[in-house]
C-alpha cells in the first residue's frame, strides 16, 4: 500500500488516536502517519533523513526534550569515557575514525529509530493529556501547542554554540 493510501485511509478513519495524532504533528502529517501506522502493525525501523543528519537538532526541532536530554547524557557519557580510557591509547588518525564512526552511529541510531521514537514521545504525550483531564476545544488546542514544531531550543542552542566558538577564539588570540 502506498503512503499516500495509508494517509487517505488514516484520515478517512473516525479513529480518534490517528486524528489525534495528526493534530499532534501539525506540520509533516504526510510523512509521519503511514509510517507511524506501519510502526502499530509492527515494522518499527524506518529511515528518517532529517534526524540522521541532524540528530539533536531534529528532536529539539520536534519538541522531544526529553529524548534529546537522554541523547546528550549518552553523548556526554561517551565522550568522557573514550577521552579517559581509549583516546590518550590512539594515534590522531585512529582517534579522528574513531570519533567519525561514533558520529556515523549515532546518526543511523536516530535516522532509524527517529519515527518510532517520535511516534512514542507522541503518544505519551497525549495519554498525559487525557490525564490531565483536557477535553474539546481545550484538548485540541493544548495538543496543538505540545506537539507541532519550534525553532526556538534550536536557536538557543546555536547561538551557545556561536557564544563558546567566541569565546574561544577570543581566548586563542590572547596566547
């Protein structure tokens, strides 16, 4: 079946976890259904370009705070290990393959774990909803600003990236 028929079908469906769920995405809707709808039927890897390439980004990108905080815990957690106990051990050449495979594996993790975990961190999302007691007009605009997109994190975090770039070379040129 092709994606644009699951779509129809999903959207034809009075279901309301798959309009819930659509109005949770808000943006994008075409391309995370079908895929999401094949996650229910069992299929839970499917390649995601935009969180293999930009990882962290992505998830910021679709208000997964939760996953992009466990992702730098793991990020940070390797790094300090490999800088204790296997980089000083490598040449400079071993350590830059090293690093580019870490990287490289980190991105084929997420690119093709990235609808599935956004699928989850969705539907937790909004059974806390429920919860919550939200209900009508309410809950449709509270899924609305919970799910969606923001460029706002992503913005924070390159300019903490810019303000640290600065600092360092500002503290380069002072040697």
């Amino acid at each position: 079946m092709k994606e644009s028929e699951i779509l129809d079908d999903l959207i034809r469906d009075e279901n309301d976890e798959w309009r819930e769920l659509e109005i949770f995405v808000d943006t994008n809707q075409e391309y995370y259904l079908p895929r999401w709808k094949k996650i229910t039927e069992g299929k839970i890897a499917s390649f995601n370009w935009a969180a293999f390439l930009v990882g962290m980004l992505w998830l910021l990108y679709r208000k997964m705070y939760i996953e992009a905080g466990i992702l730098l815990v793991i990020i940070l957690t390797e790094g300090f290990l490999s800088e204790m106990f296997l980089l000083p051990y490598l040449d400079f050449q071993t350590q830059s393959a090293y690093n580019t495979g870490v990287n490289i594996a980190y991105g084929l993790i997420l690119g093709f774990l990235g609808n599935y975990i956004y699928y989850n961190s969705a539907c937790r999302k909004i059974e806390k909803l429920k919860k919550d007691m939200y209900s009508g007009v309410d809950f449709e605009n509270e899924l609305k600003r919970r799910g969606g997109v923001t460029t706002i994190p992503i913005l924070i975090v390159v300019g903490i990236v810019v303000i640290i770039l600065v600092i360092l070379l500002m503290s380069e040129m002072s040697f």
